[in-house]
C-alpha cells in the first residue's frame, strides 16, 4: 500500500518566502488519505550551516533524521524543498544499487557548496543524489548518473552546464511523446525507479504556486501521462512532490487540482 510522508521542510529553500512551502505541504496533506499520511514535526528553526557552506545545516540534519525513521518502500514524499528526496533516498529499503531516479525540475539543482551562490541546499540536491557535494548530506554511494534521467531543465546557472553534459536529458517537448521517458529509464538498466517532481518543472500557467517560477514547461497532463507509462514498464520504489509554495489559501486551492493529478500519477 501506498504511504504519503508530508515533509514540509522549508530550509533547504533558497527563496524569501520559503516558509511557503510549510503552507504547501500542508495544503497537499488535507487531501491526501489520513489513515495513509505521516506528516513530520520539521524543525521550525533557521539552523546553522556549521561551518559547511550548506544554510540551515544543523535543521536539514535534523529532518534527515525524522524521514529515516518514517522511510518504506512505496513512499510518496510530500515536500517541502526538494532536498527531501535525498534524505528519502538515503533512507530507503534495500538501498539504491538497482534504482533509476527521475528528475523533474525547471532548475538542475547541481550546485555544490563551492558554487551555489545562496548556500540554499535544494539547489545542491540533484548533486547530492549523485552523491557529490556536503558529505553530510550527500548520498553515499551515490546513484551512477547514467541511471539518472533529466526532465524539463530550462533554467541553468552557467555553473552548473558542465555538470549535465553526461545526464540523460529528457526536455518539454520530448514529452509530447508519452512513452520517451519510460524507455529513457528502462535503457539505464535499472530494475526501480524513483520519481522526483518539483513542480516549477509544470508551465506557470499551469500552476502558480511556486517561489521561482520558468516559463515554457510542461502541462500537468503531458507529466502525468508520462509517468503512468514508466509506472507500466518499471516497478516505484517510490516519489516526491516538492516546490508547492502558494501565496494565499484561495491561491492553494486554484493549484490543488493540478497536483492532485500528479499525485495519482505517482501513487
């Protein structure tokens, strides 16, 4: 059966207004099965970067923690920033030596410490996934990056070009055809797949809640049709939902029908 685990970690964030995505997640939560959620008590503190590089280190360590205690196969991550998915990678049943991951994102999210311009550690998370960047945080061993596959990236910081040119890279109108991203995941060879979905990867639009928003992305249904296709050839071990950040109640509930279909897509 399928457990959500609503994450609604903020400090990963590089946005102003990032405590937002508090809002979000639990937005998503109040539709979300109750017998079938965990909502975690995420630190409500900034933290410490402890000398790393990473902002709010000492918080991010903390609800690392949290999700390692709550971890199973078949998980949907509620975020919450997108760094989420790495503490929900680092924590999974039977590790990640046959696990293909997903990346949905408008942004790459390949900063390192050394490069990001915020400190902000969502935007480190697709790299701490290959397992490079704050050994605290970074996975260990990290997913090979020929089993990664890219999806919408339409927004990249001159620093962080280099570090795509050997990603599978999937863009928006790839997915005009459904089934390219279910044989881009199959031709890694990986035996599961994990899904990762922020939704600024989604056309404005489409969805208006998000901190940074990126023109040209994709439609709710081009994802969701993409994704029950890969659900066909290739066993889950699981998803985030992550980025949701609306301005207002009213703003929330404009969104929630978009994000719900993405929900069923993954779940």
């Amino acid at each position: 059966m399928v457990r959500f685990l609503v994450v609604p970690q903020w400090q990963g964030s590089p946005a102003a207004r990032a405590m937002l995505l508090v809002d979000g997640a639990t937005a998503i939560a109040g539709d979300l099965p109750r017998a079938a959620t965990t909502v975690l008590d995420v630190p409500v503190e900034a933290g410490e970067s402890l000398g790393t590089g990473v902002r709010r280190l000492s918080s991010l360590l903390r609800t690392r923690e949290e999700v390692a205690q709550h971890m199973t196969n078949d998980t949907v991550v509620i975020g919450g920033d997108c760094s989420v998915t790495v503490a929900a990678l680092a924590a999974l049943p039977g590790g990640t030596e046959d696990l293909a991951v997903v990346w949905f994102d408008a942004h790459p999210d390949m900063h390192t410490p050394e490069t990001s311009p915020s400190g902000a550690f969502s935007g480190m998370a697709l790299r701490a996934v290959l397992g490079e960047g704050e050994p605290q945080l970074a996975l260990s061993p990290g997913i090979p990056r020929e089993r990664v596959v890219a999806v919408g990236m339409r927004n990249l910081d001159d620093a962080e070009v280099a570090q795509l040119d050997d990603l599978s890279r999937l863009s928006v109108s790839d997915l005009d055809r459904a089934e390219a991203l279910a044989e881009a995941v199959v031709a890694t060879g990986a035996k599961r797949v994990w899904v990762h979905i922020d939704v600024d990867v989604l056309d404005p639009a489409e969805l208006a809640g998000v901190s940074n928003p990126a023109p040209f992305g994709l439609a709710p249904a081009a994802l969701s049709a993409a994704v029950r296709l890969l659900r066909e050839r290739l066993p889950f071990a699981g998803a985030t939902l992550a980025g949701f950040a609306p301005r207002s109640p009213a703003d929330a509930v404009d969104d929630l029908g978009a994000l719900l279909r993405l929900v069923g897509a993954v779940a």
